[in-house]
C-alpha cells in the first residue's frame, strides 16, 4: 500500500523556484541542517569533557547504529504514510531528546544513559526522516535539478556557520544552550513541513503488503537499475578509502602543521567550494548528468593530495575550494537523476537502500582508520585517498549504464 501526494495546481502552474511550498521546505531543510551541524562541536566538547573521548565515541556510534539499521524501514513508511508525515514525526521525537539533554546540561551534569538513549533516539528520527527527503522535493518544486542546487548551497551556508554559533553558544552560556537551540531547529522544522500544502493522498489500487514485501519492492527497483548500484558499489569503495578517512587524516595532519586556524581556512575554502558548486548545478543542464558529475569528481582528488604534499596555506585551499565544488556538482546530479528516474511511489524506499550503500562505506573506513594510519602512515594513506579518488572518476565514466544515463 503506498501513499502519492500530488503538487496543488496552483504549484503546478508556477515556473519559479521559490513558490510557497519550496520556501517552507528550504526553511525546513536550512534550519535544520544549521542544527544538525551544531551538534559535532557540542558533542566533542561538552560530552568530552564529562566522559572522555570514550564517552564521546558511544554517543556518536550508538547514533549511527539505528540510522544505519532502520533507514529502510524508514523508506519503506515513507511511501506508505507519505515522506512529510515521517519527516514531521520524526521532528517532534528529536524537539523531545534534544530538549531533555538541555535541560540536564541546564540542572547539572547528565548521566551517561540519558545521552546514550537520547543518541539512539536521535539516530531512529534520522533513519525516518532522511528517505523522504528526495521524495519531498518532486512535490515542492518543478525544476528538481535547481532546487538540489539551491538546497547544496544552504548546506553549505550552515556547514560554515553552524559550528561557529556551537562555539559561540558553549562559550557564552554552555552546552545546555545547544542543545536548546537544535531542539527548537526541529520545532522550526517541523512546522514549515506541516504547513507545505500537498493534495490529499491518493492511494494505489493494489493488493495489501507487509513491510517485507515493500522492503522486497523497493530493493527489486533498486537493483533493476544498473546506473544506480554501479554508482552505489562505487561509492562504498570511496567511501572506504576517501571519505572516511579523509577528514581524521586531513585535520591532524594541517593542525599540527599549520595549527587549527589553518585548518578552519581550509574548510571555509571548501565551504566556499561547495556554494560555487551549488551554483554552477544550478545553470549547467547536460544531457547526462552522471557523465558530468562523474567527470566533475576529478577535482575531489585535489583534496587529499595537496594535504598529503604538505603545501602551503594558499594552496590548501585552493585544492579544498575544487574539491567543494566538484561534491557539490556530483551530489545535485546525482540527486536530480534519482528524483527523476525513480517512479514516485517507490522514491522513498529505493532512496533509503541508496543512502544505506553509501554511509557503509565511510563507516567502514572511519572504523579502520585509527588502525591502519598507524602501520602505513597518514601522509601514505592521503596519497592513496587521493589516487582513490581519481580512479573513482575513472569509474564512473568507463561504466556504460552510469556514462550514457540521460536527463529528464
């Protein structure tokens, strides 16, 4: 049984970007992306500080556990129920666990089981919210590939600035703050998603199913399209040897070198990067998008390599600025040509096993990096990250399905 919300006419007849249903959900979205990127600083510091670096571990991975484990389901509801019902209710689960960390922060210092069980909650909204967040888009926009653009560029805005207000909350007023303010972004969140005006839901005439079937139905779509896994095996073995170890390696090694504040120039280049991506995605239509952002890939490759040949600061972030770029440009072609491609009724779940292929990877090497860096060498695992990442783009263009997908 699946649930399809249709665009109001009124939606439909518009031409513009920026119609009353997208900038509620570019609200939503930017609002919470800010919260969201709050939460490392505020994790690292004012749990680290209670708990140690173990403290902090547990917090973080008993997170990611239930995303990992439950964001099938998640796709899986999301086109039962429709993406924005998940997406509200997993908004008012975390106002809940966030405010209840506040407030402990607020009152004295909070026990250990109150973080770890706020964590698990937070990581099973997330594993409910994420897959509609491709479903959603179709339905608020008419132009997806300008509407990815726009939403890249935002993230990038809060990737800037959300650690910076972190900061400057936990230095002013503590962690309590923090959290407070990331428990009202999904009360912000929540609101402007429930006031987007979808059609009332029209159910498909079909058999009644159980979630295995639906679990069975979207990895079937899944697997029926060949540019998708391809993409999906590619990006596990990126994420093993790139993403994963990219940014533990990349941080200590400029910080010892050059200190931390070269290592936040660096990252405001590659936030500056991912905004000129966003950008360009926005103007530039080819014909095959994932021939393009594939193509585009060559430039992350950059990143680890003027790292590992330990350059100036200049040219730290020049590499970084092309490395935003060319994520940002891959990550808006990638999410048009799946927004685009996959029949509305089952956007939700196969966006879900997409999601799942590519996070294992770079859990897999955020897990192995500690190890490994200390038999081969930071500056030899950037290499090998940076070669990685070129070959990747080799990939992506030598595979037929990937190279020869046309736009919608």
């Amino acid at each position: 049984m699946t649930a399809l919300y249709d665009r109001e006419p009124s939606v439909a007849a518009s031409a513009g970007l920026w119609t009353r249903d997208f900038v509620l959900y570019f609200g939503a979205r930017s609002v919470s992306l800010l919260g969201d990127s709050m939460m490392p600083v505020a994790t690292a510091l004012a749990v680290g500080a209670i708990y140690g670096v173990a403290g902090v571990g547990y917090v973080l991975a008993i997170c990611t556990a239930p995303f990992v484990a439950f964001i099938l389901f998640g796709g899986v509801f999301a086109d039962r129920l429709g993406a924005r019902a998940m997406m509200v209710t997993a908004d008012i689960i975390r106002i809940f666990t966030q405010t209840a960390v506040a407030v402990a922060f607020f009152t004295g210092t909070p026990p250990l089981w109150l973080l770890l069980a706020a964590s698990f909650l937070s990581g099973t909204a997330s594993a409910m919210f994420q897959p509609g967040v491709n479903g959603m888009i179709p339905l608020v926009a008419e132009d997806p590939q300008r509407a990815n653009g726009t939403l890249k560029i935002a993230d990038a805005m809060t990737q800037l600035g959300g650690p910076v207000l972190a900061g400057v909350l936990m230095m002013l007023t503590g962690a309590g703050a923090v959290y407070a303010v990331d428990a009202g972004t999904f009360l912000i969140s929540g609101l402007c998603l429930a006031l987007i005006r979808l059609a009332p839901a029209r159910r498909a005439k079909e058999e009644r199913s159980t979630v295995l079937v639906d679990l069975r139905r979207g990895w079937v779509e899944f697997r029926s399209r060949s540019w998708m896994w391809s993409v999906i095996l590619i990006w596990v073995v990126f994420g093993i040897l790139v993403f994963g170890p990219f940014v533990p390696l990349s941080s200590r090694m400029i910080g010892d070198r050059l200190g931390e504040a070269a290592y936040g120039w660096v990252m405001a280049g590659l936030g500056a990067g991912t905004v000129l991506g966003g950008v360009i995605a926005m103007r530039f239509r080819p014909s095959r998008p994932l021939a393009a952002g594939g193509a585009a890939i060559v430039g992350f490759g950059f990143m680890p390599l003027v790292v590992a040949l330990e350059l100036p600061l200049p040219l730290l972030m020049a590499g970084h600025l092309a490395g935003g770029m060319a994520l940002a440009f891959w990550a808006v072609m990638w999410s048009t040509s799946v927004q685009t491609q996959v029949a509305p009724d089952v956007l939700n779940r196969v966006t879900a096993y997409e999601i799942a292929g590519s996070v294992s990877g770079i859990a897999v090497g955020q897990a192995l990096v500690g190890p490994v860096s200390e038999v081969v060498g930071s500056r030899d695992l950037l290499f090998v990250s940076a070669g990685a990442s070129f070959a990747v783009c080799a990939a992506l263009l030598l595979t037929p399905s990937i190279r020869r997908l046309h736009r919608i």
